[in-house]
C-alpha cells in the first residue's frame, strides 16, 4: 500500500483518488479552491443554474467501465440522459441543421438541408473516421502514451495512419463540396483545443464518438457528476483538503520529497508524508520541465457568457451553433494573429430546455460561448473590453433575427462574464488555456505530458492536459491509465 497526494480536485484527480483507494492505497486531495470539479463547476444565481464548463457528454461507457471497476451503481451517483438532436447549426443566411445521431433522421436532415448526396458523403466520412478510432482505443486512447504500443510490424502501419500529414480541414475538403458541411465537421477540432487546418486527421474522431456514442447530458446539470465523484471520494475514505494551493516542491535524486501548499488564509502547509504524487494540473513550475512554460501553442481559451434570458426561444435547442460567416478568418485571429475574432461562431447550450429546474417560469438559461486566443500580450481582458466583447456577441447573435425576431439585449436579465484571464486566475490554466498544450501537430501532440512524468520518478499526471487528452470521459481515462500505472 502506498500513501498518495492527488493535487486538484477536477474530475481527473478525484477519479484517480477513487480508483487508487479502491486499489487499497490511502488516498488525500489539496485542491486550490473550495469546491471539487474544477472546470466543472456550477454557479447558482436569481432562480437560474449554470453549469460552467462541459455541457455535453459522450462515450457513456467509459462512465460505467469506471463505476464496474470500482463495483458501485452510476445511477446512485448520476443519471445521464440521451438527446435527441446534438446540436442545431445555424447560419446567417437562414440555414438550419439540426445533427441527430439516429442514423434515418441524420440522413433525412442531411437530405433536406444540403441535397441528396450529401448524406453519402457525410456517413463515408465517419466510417473513414472509425478507422482511427478503432486503431486508437486500445493503444492511445485506452493506455499510457509509450512506443512499445507500436513496436510490431502492424503497429508501425498505425502509427503513420494515425499520424499522417492530412489535416481535419484537407479531411473535409476530400469528402464534402458543401462549405457548410466542413465548417460543421472542421468545428470538432476545437475540442480538443485546436485548429482544424493544422489539427492531424485523426480529430475525426470526435463527430465520429458523438455520432456512434450519443449526445448525453446529466439529469439535474453535468455538475452531478462532480458531485458524485466527491460523494465517492467520501466513500472511499479520500480526504479532500480544500483551499490549498501548490506552490512548491522540495526534491531528491529524482523524487519529490515535500510538498509545500499554501492554504486560504495564507498559511504554508507542508508535508512529505507520502510515496507518489498526482498531480491533475501542470502550472506548476515545480513539477514540470522549465522548457514547457516556453512553448507558443497552447490550446485555445473561451469566452463566456452566462446570461439570465426573461424570455423562451422556441426556435432554439439544448444545444446551439450559429456560425462566422468568414469561416477561415475567425481560426487565423485565434489561432496566428491570436487575437479575439469579431466574426465569431457562437455555442448556446440551454439546459433548460432539457431540464425546466434550471431557469424560472417562461426563462431560459444561456450559457455562451466563444472560442478565445490564450492569453497573449495583444489583447487585455479589461472589465471593460470584456464587456465590449459581451455586447459584440450579443449584436451578432442579433443578425440572426429569424431566430430571435427582435432585440436580444432586451430580454436579458443578467450577463456574468468568464474570461481566459479567469480561466487562469481560478484555475491556473497556463496561459488560460483550457487543454494545456494545443494538439495542433504531431510535435506538440508528442510534447503534451504524458501520463508518467519524465522529471520525477514518483510523480503521474491526470486530466485533460495529459494523455489521452481533454473532455470529461478522457479525463476519466486518463484517472484509470495511471491507477494502472501506479
Ligand atoms: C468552457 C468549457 C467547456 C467544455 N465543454 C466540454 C464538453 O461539453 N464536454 C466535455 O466532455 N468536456 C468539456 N470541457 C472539457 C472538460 O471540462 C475538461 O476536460 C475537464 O473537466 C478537465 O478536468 P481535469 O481533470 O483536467 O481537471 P481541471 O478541471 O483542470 O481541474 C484541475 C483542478 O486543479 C486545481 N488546481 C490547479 N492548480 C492548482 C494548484 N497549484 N494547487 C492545487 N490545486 C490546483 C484547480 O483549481 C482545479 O480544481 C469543457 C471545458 C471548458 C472549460
């Protein structure tokens, strides 16, 4: 049995809590801020609920692979409900699509929307995608990152499949004519914190997940999965040690022998009363290699907005897209002048519409969103350039009037901005960026840390900015590849 200190309570650090105490090691978090699930987070506020991060689920299983393992029931926990449409599209010339991953209604839509053979095309496109899929589930997505995975004549094959020079966007340029039909597909990349005109191919796996897999969300908001995991870490005798903060590490002879934390009200907490370290995070110029800090391709950060609406769109859905119409220029400010687009494409997820609790009588509750650049010395999210960006967003939505048939800004109760400053100021996202380093190409994708650490013998990493990657069911990956490692 081993004594570990998990560092951060997002879902990564308390899934790997869980597991390794379930394992039979004795199990601590110190977590910077007061609550569990970092980026998952919830803010309640004049009758409406906000979940602050994810807002849509995929790969249920992984869920119920981690339940069986630890031998509990996932509905005593959370309870994840199906979609039926993942997400309606909107563009500013009236167009609407509404992706469903019902296979008949996808091809009705995609019939009616964009012609009779785009349907063909669109289903060639995710068997092309399943292939990558399947040749990453065990070896990428199901392990630690290590080349012995591909060491066989059959592995090597893989390994340029996997990693050949086709982008996303070259992917979508091969099977689709329909410019908004690439614009739809090429969005995926940025899931993963990237741009899909550099992001490898491979990234057609998302839509490729959703479409198979399902569009979830989590009956009373996503964050009952952080609340869950923090019931279990209870359970499972996790002590989590809230408002504590990594700000130094002693070291010997490759080994991290003290962590030094500093608790809310400014006392230094240190302890090296343990064998292995977590850590769910990798700001810490400590634990990590000084060279990391100099890398220039983080992933992309977001704006948010989350707006209290006084009024029911009928024409919106739980999810919601409406697209830039200079489909290019808005990766080029985020991605190369990395500066904040003003031709942005704009997600609304209403869990209301799912979930009526979650905004008072004939209300809504809009959680907005925009793909922002890290932060960078060429923009200062000021309260007021914040709240200029704000009005932006909303007088763009206000051209789709179609949908929203008049002024937007009248029928809005409150407005609580999230900026990538934010990001890094409450969570410590380097840079504020949400995934840690960008997946843009193979390089950085191979600088990503990995799940054991090259500097520390006695340290592993969990979460989105490791291996396999960012998103919730990754995140929990991510918790069950190193309980393995460990
Ligand atoms: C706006 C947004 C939308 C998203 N949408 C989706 C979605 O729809 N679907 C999906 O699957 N995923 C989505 N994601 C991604 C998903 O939320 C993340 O990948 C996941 O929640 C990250 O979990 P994590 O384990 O990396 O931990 P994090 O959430 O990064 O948590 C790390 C924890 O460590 C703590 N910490 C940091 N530094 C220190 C320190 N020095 N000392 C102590 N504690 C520290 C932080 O406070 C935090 O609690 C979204 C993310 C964001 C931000």
């Amino acid at each position: 049995m081993k004594k570990i200190i998990v560092c951060g309570a997002g879902i990564g650090g308390m899934v790997s809590a869980i597991l390794l105490s379930a394992k039979g090691h004795e199990v601590s978090i110190y977590e910077k801020n007061d609550e569990p699930g970092g980026k998952m987070g919830e803010i309640r506020r004049d009758g409406y609920r906000f979940d602050t991060g994810p807002s849509l689920i995929t790969m249920p299983f992984v869920f119920r692979e981690f339940f069986d393992e630890i031998k509990r029931e996932m509905t005593d926990y959370f309870e994840l409900t199906e979609i039926d449409s993942s997400c309606r599209y909107f563009w500013s010339d009236g167009t609407v699509f509404n992706s469903f991953t019902d296979k008949a209604k996808s091809e009705q839509e995609l019939k009616k929307v964009f012609g009779d053979d785009t349907s063909d095309s669109y289903f060639r496109y995710l068997e092309y995608a399943k292939i990558f899929y399947n040749l990453s589930l065990e070896d990428f997505i199901g392990s630690d990152i290590n080349i012995r995975n591909y060491l066989s004549k059959e592995g090597i094959k893989n390994l340029f499949r996997l990693i050949s020079g086709r982008s996303v966007n070259d992917l979508s340029n091969k099977f689709f004519k329909e410019k908004k039909l690439k614009q739809m597909m090429d969005r995926f990349a940025t899931f993963s914190g990237s741009t899909p005109f550099l992001a490898p191919q491979f990234f057609s796996v998302i839509p490729y997940i959703e479409n198979e897999y399902g569009a979830w969300y989590v009956k009373g908001g996503i964050y009952k999965i952080a609340e869950g995991l923090r019931r279990l870490c209870g359970e499972f005798n996790v002590e989590i040690h809230y408002g504590c903060e990594l700000k130094d590490i002693s070291q010997n002879n490759k080994k991290i022998t003290s962590l030094k934390f500093r608790s809310n009200d400014g006392k230094t907490l240190e302890t090296d009363k343990f064998d292995t370290v977590v850590s769910n995070f990798t700001n810490s110029s400590g634990i990590m290699d000084k060279d990391y800090f100099k890398n220039d391709d983080w992933a992309n950060s977001a704006f948010i907005i989350k707006a209290g609406m006084k009024k029911k769109f009928s024409e919106l859905s739980h999810h919601n897209i409406f697209f830039a119409d200079d489909y290019e220029k808005e990766y080029i400010d985020i991605f190369e002048k990395k500066i904040p687009s003003d031709d942005m494409t704009i997600y609304i997820s209403i869990s209301s519409k799912t979930d009526l609790n979650d905004a008072p009588a004939g209300c809504e509750n809009w959680f907005i969103m925009v793909n922002a650049p890290y932060l960078n010395p060429g923009t200062d999210w000021t309260e007021k350039y914040s709240r200029d960006y704000c009005n932006r967003i909303i007088d763009r939505l206000n051209r789709f009037d179609i949908v929203f048939g008049g002024n937007i800004h009248d029928h809005i109760e409150f407005c609580d901005i999230f900026t990538p400053e934010d990001f890094k100021n409450k969570y410590n996202c380097e840079n504020g960026s949400i995934y840690g380093l960008s997946s843009n190409t193979l390089y950085t994708i191979l600088k990503r840390p990995k799940n054991k650490s090259d500097k520390f013998d006695n340290l592993y990493f969990t979460g989105g900015n490791t291996h396999p990657g960012g998103g919730v069911p990754l995140c929990f990956q991510s918790g069950r590849i190193i309980s393995t490692l460990i």
